[in-house]
C-alpha cells in the first residue's frame, strides 16, 4: 500500500471523458469478453476446505489469462473462509492538503480520498480468505492493466517505489493484466458481491486502514463512475456494496491501545509477514488477516469484533 497522503503530480494532458452515469445496483455486465492469455503457466490450485494449517503460504499472481479460474476457485472456498481481507495497490497520491492529516475531519478526508481516486488507476488488489478454521494459506494478487507511467497520473515516488521495492512490472501488467472491468464482472459473477445489495451478505469485508481500498474497489465495481460527491453517499455505497460487515483493523488495533501502520502493528503482536514482500497487494492482504487473527485471539475472545463495523479509519 503506497503513501495515501499526496505528493507530486504527473498529470494526463488530455483526460479521457467519464463514463456514462448509472446506477451501482444494475452495474453488473451481461457479456465477458475473451480474455488474453499469459504467456507463463501457472499451476492451478487445488481448494481445500481444510487447507488452513500446516500449508506453506503463497501468493498467487492473477492476470487476464487465469482470472476466471483463479475467481471460481476462490468462490469455492467462500463458504468455509468468509472472511475476505482485500489490499489495494495503486500509483501514490497526486492531491495532497494544508491541514494535517490528525486535524482532517471525516469530510475533507473524503474530499481528498475522492480526488484521489477519481484521477487515479488501480494497480493491484490482493485478497485474503478466512475463517473459523483459521486464514487459508493463499492470497490472491490480481494483476491489472491500464497504467501507463509515461501518460498517467501517478506520484512518481510511489511508483519508483512499487518497481524497486514490490518488484512491479507495469510493462507485463500492461500487456497480459486483467482489466478492472472483467475483475468486476467476476466478483459479481462468483457471488464476492451479491448483485450490488450486500445488505444481506454473510461475508466480512476487511481492510488496513482502508479509506482508500475500499474506495478503489467501489470504482471498479461500479465501473469506474466517479465517487459519490459527499461521505454520506460513500458510505451508503459501501454498505450497498459490501453489506454492514466492513472492519478496518487499524480502527480495531487502535481501540486495542496499539498503533502504527500495517508493519508496525504486526510488529508489535509478535505477526511475521507469512508470503511476498511489502507493497505487493497479495502479501499485504494476508498480513492483514494474519494481524487480525492475532487480535481476535488477543482481546477479542468474549466480545464479537463485529461491534466495531462499519468504521473506516479517517472517515468516522
């Protein structure tokens, strides 16, 4: 996850114009189009609902090639690992602010996640799955294409980051990734987001400080519509989307007396990042479920952490 609060800009001269306007709950596409291959095989892999112990982790990279495979699968272990932990990657942050971000109010916060993301593209989305019997020893790393440093907007530390750090190839992503459009499809296809109500959704959403995972995601699944113009119509979205069981961990490790960001607060519970490096969405996310299978087991045994839904850290 790159830094979310501003720096330089590179700016797109000539901005495409935005989609038609529609409504999220009729978003889903009808049609999927044939979807390139990647050139490199990538052994499938085999579900087990009982797969969560003794398993070495990994992380599986997802391109066009494999994304229905990869999606269908995932959808098979739903039922035993419905906690799904979702991690964004995407180019830094090209609007910053004057105020601090400690003395942002819920409302600017918004005001400049939006901005963000409306001018933004995203990168990656990792995913995590959990459950009763613990986190499944895969994350999956969507790879997606559509960015191009040389014309998009972008932060350009951010992204000298993502290469030299994350080992992020945006060439190989621009030739063989998934469009967000078809990883929309299929998360509606494969039932991750139930026909844009997740009003009665049993899964729970999780993210690390997630304003903007969570932001990013919207746009995607409401097929690149800008954000809604106020947090109120955020938040009604999100709800509509993912169903009243959003957690934020950095929200709970905070109401745990433990503070930092994703690295620190594993750190200080003693949580090893289990597959991958930092800042590669895969990695990220199932360090993120790893960190709150620690809390869950540290301070939240007699109550239900599902108290603390529905607060998005920055804007609640």
């Amino acid at each position: 996850m790159p830094s979310r609060d501003g720096g330089p800009a590179v700016l797109h001269p000539h901005q495409p114009p935005p989609p038609p306007p529609c409504s999220f709950v009729h978003i889903m596409p009808h049609q999927y189009p044939t979807m390139v291959q990647y050139a490199p095989s990538v052994s499938p892999f085999t579900p087990s609902p009982a797969a969560a112990g003794g398993v070495k982790a990994e992380v599986r990279d997802v391109w066009a090639g494999n994304l229905d495979d990869e999606l269908s699968t995932m959808a098979s272990l739903l039922p035993y690992y419905p906690c799904v932990c979702v991690d964004t990657e995407f180019p830094g942050a090209v609007h910053g602010s004057s105020t601090p971000r400690y003395l942002r109010g819920p409302r600017e916060s918004y005001a400049l996640v939006k901005r963000n993301v409306d001018d933004l593209k995203l990168l990656q989305v990792g995913v995590s799955l959990s459950g009763p019997s613990g986190r499944l020893p895969v994350a999956w790393q969507f790879n997606l294409r559509g960015f191009d440093p040389a014309v998009d907007p972008h932060a350009p530390d951010s992204v000298a980051m993502l290469r030299s750090q994350a080992g992020m190839d945006f060439a190989t992503m621009r030739d063989f990734g998934a469009r967000p459009e078809d990883l929309a499809a299929g998360f509606y296809r494969y039932g991750l987001i139930p026909g844009g109500s997740g009003e009665g959704s049993l899964i729970t959403w999780v993210a690390f400080s997630g304003a903007y995972d969570f932001a990013y995601l919207a746009k995607a699944l409401t097929g690149g519509r800008p954000l809604p113009e106020k947090l109120e119509g955020f938040n009604a979205l999100v709800r509509g989307l993912f169903g009243a069981r959003v957690l934020d961990v950095k929200h709970l490790a905070r109401c745990c007396g433990v503070k930092g960001g994703l690295e620190q607060v594993a750190a200080a519970l003693g949580v090893g990042r289990a597959a991958g490096r930092a800042h590669c969405a895969g990695s990220d996310s199932m360090l993120t479920t790893d960190v709150l299978l620690a809390m869950l087991d540290m301070f939240f045994r007699d109550t239900s952490v599902l108290e603390y839904a529905g607060t998005i850290v920055d804007l609640a």
